[in-house]
C-alpha cells in the first residue's frame, strides 16, 4: 500500500512550559451576551420596517449632516432638491433628523409628497422633525436595521454635505453596487466644493497609486452644485426601463 502523501495535522494545543510565545489570553471584563429577548427586539424592528415600507412607491435617500442649520446653503439646496423629486413623482427618505435630513423631509412636506423618516437613537438628536408623515416615522435602536431600510426602498441616493455617517452612508452603497449586491441606482454627490478634494483622493490614490479600485467605480456617482442636474441623472437613469422601479433587493423566501 503507498504511503499517504498528506503532511500530518499540526499540534494547535498551546505548549504547557508557557515558551510559545503567546502572552496570556485575554478575557471580557463583563460578557454581557445577546439573548433570545435581544433577537425579538431585532427582528420586530426588520417586521415594523418592512410593513411600513412596502406600502409606499418609490422613493429617493437623502443623506447629509444633521448639523447643518435651517437657512444655510446646503440646508436650502437640500429642500429645493427634495421638492423637485416630489414634483417628478418619488417620494423622499432621511434618518428622520435635524439639518439636512429636516431639509429633505421639508422638502417632500411643502409638495404633499410621500415623507420618510428613518429615525436611530443618538445623544445629540434626540427627537424627529417635524415634517415626517406620522405614520411614516420610524424609530430604530439599530444602526444596521436602518440602513437596510434606507438601502432596500431608495431608487437613488443624494448625498448632500456631512460628517462620518454621511461617508459610511456613501461608501455602505458604493459597496453594495460595485459588488452587485443590490441593483444599480443613480448615486449623486451635491456640493463640488465639499467631495472634489473626496474624488481627487479616491482618483490619485485608491486608483492611480494603489489600483485598489477600477476606473469603471468612478462611474457608479455623480457629482454636482445643480438641482435640476440631479433630477435629470435620476430621471434619465429610469427613462429607458420602468421595470427597474422596484426594491433593490429580495430576501430569499
């Protein structure tokens, strides 16, 4: 009988003299695991979510800082984008907030229009805005169960100026469409001089320098300062194919 080729299983068993190398392994101060009860919370989130959502037509995402103060430019901006979206028949998503998120919602509210809010519970904005259709005002405890929300019900994305949720807003969808996990969707940057110095990096380093994107990704968003620009990427993005006014993705049954 030939002998086996294969190479013998390697001992994993921490040596006992303590000469491995291995400091001493590290351990929870306090484990406080995640419990049945813990589940429920979760999954009565996704059930409230998708019962609510399903009943309403197709609708855009605008992203922006919650910082941003009623009366500035890119709080105006939002509102007038958010208004022209209505007139052309979507309705408008935001995290239910202050800033560009009451833009949004503003916006959708002064055309009578469908007005999502997708509220998360943080120290800073501890309340809604006022222009959310009531029984379209969510209330999440989970970052990841909203932005499901935000992702699965958006025909497109409007990214106006923010902080760190806004970028992990963007880059979470950029992901989502460069790999095919949801459908493609119309992604536009508003505020030239907010993302040029975003785009010039994306170009010279993550491209250029490092080729840890394709120069196809810098397709998947537009930017631009001009309303009527964005209302044309989004439209001309849907003129060709009515079909692709669904939800950009279905679990599996």
């Amino acid at each position: 009988m030939e002998k086996s080729m294969k190479e013998p299983p390697v001992e994993l068993t921490p040596q006992p003299n303590g000469n491995s190398g291995a400091g001493k392994p590290k351990q929870w101060k306090h484990l406080r695991g995640e419990n049945a009860w813990t589940m429920f919370k979760v999954m009565s989130e996704f059930v409230q979510g998708f019962e609510v959502l399903n009943q309403v037509g197709p609708c855009i995402s605008i992203f922006g800082s919650a910082r941003t103060k009623p009366g500035t430019f890119y709080y105006d901006l939002a509102t007038k984008i958010a208004t022209r979206l209505v007139e052309e028949g979507y309705g408008i998503i935001t995290g239910g907030g202050p800033g560009i998120m009451e833009a949004g919602n503003k916006g959708a509210w002064m055309r009578s229009g469908t007005s999502v809010g997708l509220n998360i519970n943080l120290p800073f904005e501890q309340s809604h805005n006022p222009f959310i259709a009531p029984a379209l005002n969510l209330k999440h405890r989970y970052f990841f169960i909203r932005k499901v929300m935000f992702v699965k019900y958006a025909q497109g994305f409007v990214v106006m100026p923010g902080g760190f949720g806004t970028l992990d807003e963007l880059f979470e969808v950029l992901t989502l469409v460069q790999t095919k996990t949801i459908t493609p969707v119309p992604i536009i940057l508003v505020g030239t001089e907010f993302w040029a110095g975003l785009k010039d990096w994306i170009v010279e380093v993550m491209l250029k320098r490092h080729q840890n994107i394709s120069p196809e990704d810098l397709d998947l968003f537009h930017i631009t300062d001009d309303v009527e620009e964005v209302v044309r990427i989004i439209n001309d993005f849907y003129l060709q194919d009515k079909e692709q006014l669904s939800p950009n993705y279905t679990l599996e049954q």
